[in-house]
C-alpha cells in the first residue's frame, strides 16, 4: 500500500559518511540460508497482479498479489530454479499474461519486477546479496525504472541539510541498479538529478531509515490521473509498503462537490483570504481540480447571497495528494465538511471507487456495484455497511455498472433508495461516489457517480 509519511526514531551512529565493508558470503548465508523474493509492480496501466511461482512438477506456489507502485512481503524459498507466472484475474477468472523462467540464489534477495505495458510486460530481475554486518545502519541503492533511457544520481543527506551537504549514493541507468552505500539509521533526504547535473529534480521529504537493511528506491513516473510531478520514488524494504516519496515542493491538488441544495452558487474560501479560492459552484457539481501549496487550511462556503453556510471546514493537503471535499447539510442543517483522499494509481484496468453516505434517515446503507448480468445477491462487488457521514472504497475492475444505493432494517428486509444509470468506466477517472438526500427524486434519494 501507499504510505505518505513514516515516522520513526531512527539511531544515529556515524552521521552521513558512508560505511564500507559487508559480511562475507559464508557468514551472510548462515544468517539468511535461503533464496528470497519480492514482487514489485511498476507497470502503470496494470491490475492488480499476483506472482505464482512452479518448482519442477510441485504445486504452484502463491507469492502474493501487488498493484501498481505496491510490493508484496518478502518470500523465503528454495534456491533453485523456478517458472514465474504474472497471473490477472479480470472476471471470474485467472489469465496467466506472462511466464519466465528464474533462478533463485542462497543468502541473495531477487527483486522481481513487472514494468512496460500491462498487455505484454517484462519481468525484471534485480539480484543483490543480504547483509548481516550492519549494525544501527542500513544499504540503499537506486533501481531506475523512469522509462526516459536517462540516467539519474542519487544523492542524500542528514534531516536538516541541504542538497549542497548530501552525498551521492550513486547512479543507474534504465533498468539498473546502483552500487549500494552503507549509512546510520536515522532521518534523511533524497535528492534526484541526471547524471552529471546539479539540477535537483526531486527532494524528498524527511524519511527515518530505522531497520537494519538494504532499501531499494524505485525511480518511476507518476502515473497519477491528479500527478503534479512526473517522477516518485518508491522506498522498498522488506515488508508490503512502499513508501512513496514524492517531491517536497510539490502543490497539493484538490475538487470540490457541492451537495447543499439552497447554496445556489457557492463560493469557497481558504483561510483568511478575501478572495475565494472557486466561485459559481452549483448545486450538485464536482470543481476541476485546483492546486494548492501543502498544509492544513481552512475552508468556508458561502451561498449565492454571501451567507455562511459551511465554516472551518478542515483540509489537509500533502505533496502530491489529491483530495474531494464534499460539502454538506447534517442532519441539523450545519453544514460540514469531508475530504476524501484519492488514489494514486492510474485507473485503467482497476478503478478505486471512494463513496460517501449523506443520507442521515438511516445509520448506515449498503452500496452495490452491479454489472450487467448481475445482481445485488450475486454481485462480487459492494459496501455492506457505510455509516451517515462516512466513507469508503471499493477496488473494480474495468467494465460497466449500476450503482445501486440500499437500507436493510433489522430483519434484513431491504429497501431500494436510489441507483446511477449504467455506467462504462473511462481510463484515466478518478471516480466519487455520493449518496444523498434529493426532494426530487421519487424515492427522495439519489447516487451521484462523479468524475
């Protein structure tokens, strides 16, 4: 999964200068006596995408499923030889889209990853050696998979320097791994040129390094359907996060959904500012996006006549994030506030759905995502309970549904509220959910698909 920010107290042993030395291969393979694997997906239009792996005539072995920019855990296996199989399940069944042959090493971790178009991706294998000597210190190196045939530098330095006191780390070209450099546990930050230059291109924000271990940063582009920049790193350890550090000078972007009947046409404001940030924003309309410098700010909606309608509205924009605001009257008739944070990944063959419930008449309602062919008792897809004034997502793959919106009261009897028309998901959408009061509506409901 995605981690925006990881937080930890880090032990400082020798500051920046990089460590040398490494175990010996006897001793590295009595501390790690077998192969290991990780799977690594960087193939921006994928799925989500599960390796299986086939020794000889044994069973298939499942080594986890990873969607774009994600890993799964580290696998201890075997060192031999085995078949890879990249295995999709796009219906109701698994379709194999690439096999290759690969040889697992004692005391040695393989990088396996998917990169290039979904259709016909390639399977890169990184090697490198485990290292037991480290103590309070750890390796990183840098993997380029930016797809531009350039070659980048890497470069770090301690929390509170600057580019001018960092160290590089060392460069790759496409499809390369640099040597790795050996540092302290403690907090840093990257810094990406290409090579040769001093043009930084990317500084990170401020990452504790606290395991005694060798991380690789993935360089690759940012594939984001609301990316302000075009190149992440992705921080890859041992465990299935990643740790995306994107540019920290980076804008935030964010969308506004306006679902106050009489605001007539809305305008927001952030902070103290005199002017307002949207203005004419009807009833029942999602803004484009708009960008905004990284922080906590404060929201305010006023109606068509000026009045207050929504005040201290809370928005939190981080580099690089893309947030909904959803405005809304509560049951009271105070009007409030959500943000919904939207995925990173590209939606093409996955789309993440991100719903809210406004109908307060009931504590919580059911959605349902229902393809043709389908129906709610049959459907794979759906939210079983989203509470009033909540949210959640639902990962579908691409196709055509109808959203339907449904309350079970206590003896499970249901009640049909509201549903979209069918629906054909487009490449490249961000979609949003709303379900919501409307006077118009026969049902006095209605489901907003919103992109």
């Amino acid at each position: 999964m995605f981690v925006r920010r990881f937080v930890l107290i880090g032990l400082t042993c020798c500051g920046l200068t990089a460590c040398g030395g490494s175990s010996s291969d006897s001793t590295a393979t009595d501390t790690y006596p077998q192969a290991y694997l990780q799977f690594y997906n960087a193939s921006a239009n994928s799925a989500a995408t599960s390796l299986a792996l086939v020794e000889a005539d044994s069973d298939e072995l499942n080594a986890g499923t990873a969607t774009f920019g994600d890993v799964t855990a580290i696998s201890s296996l075997d060192d031999t030889s085995y078949t890879a199989k990249l295995n999709w399940v796009p219906a109701t069944t698994v379709t194999t889209i690439k096999t290759q042959a690969l040889t697992l090493n004692k005391g040695e971790k393989s990088l396996l990853t998917m990169l290039g178009d979904f259709t016909q991706p390639e399977l890169l294998q990184i090697n490198f050696s485990r290292d037991d000597s480290l103590s309070s210190q750890f390796k990183v190196a840098l993997l380029n998979l930016a797809g531009d045939n350039q070659s980048y530098d890497l470069y770090v330095s301690t929390e509170g320097q600057t580019f001018a006191n960092a160290k590089q780390v060392g460069s790759a070209a496409y499809k390369a791994l640099s040597s790795f450099q050996t540092f302290s546990n403690g907090s840093y930050i990257f810094y990406l040129t290409k090579s040769g230059s001093d043009q930084v291109l990317l500084t990170s924000e401020v990452v504790a390094l606290s395991y005694q271990t060798e991380y690789v940063l993935a360089l690759r582009r940012n594939n984001s359907p609301a990316a302000t920049a075009n190149l992440v790193l992705d921080l890859i350890d041992n465990t299935s996060t990643v740790t995306t550090l994107e540019d920290a000078s980076q804008p935030a972007l964010f969308r506004l959904y306006n679902s106050i009947d009489n605001s007539g046409r809305a305008s927001i404001y952030l902070g103290d500012n005199q002017q307002p940030l949207v203005t004419n924003l009807a009833t029942d309309t999602l803004s484009s996006y708009q960008s905004i410098e990284a922080g906590d700010h404060r929201l305010t909606l006023l109606d068509e006549y000026g009045n207050t309608l929504v005040r201290n509205g809370l928005l939190t924009a981080n580099q690089g994030m893309a947030r909904s605001v959803v405005f809304y009257q509560n049951s009271t008739g105070q009007g409030q506030a959500l943000a919904v944070t939207e995925s990173q990944a590209p939606q093409v063959y996955d789309f993440v759905f991100h719903s809210v419930n406004l109908i307060s008449d009931f504590n919580q309602i059911s959605l349902f995502f229902v393809r043709p062919g389908y129906t709610i008792d049959t459907t794979p897809y759906y939210i079983t309970t989203l509470n009033y004034a909540s949210q959640s997502q639902q990962t579908l793959p691409t196709g055509t549904y109808t959203i339907y919106a449904v309350y079970s009261d206590l003896n499970n009897n249901k009640r049909l509220l509201a549903q979209t028309p069918a629906t054909t998901l487009q490449a490249g959408s961000s979609y949003l959910v709303v379900a919501e009061p409307d006077v118009r509506a026969a049902s006095g409901y209605k489901v907003s698909l919103l992109r």
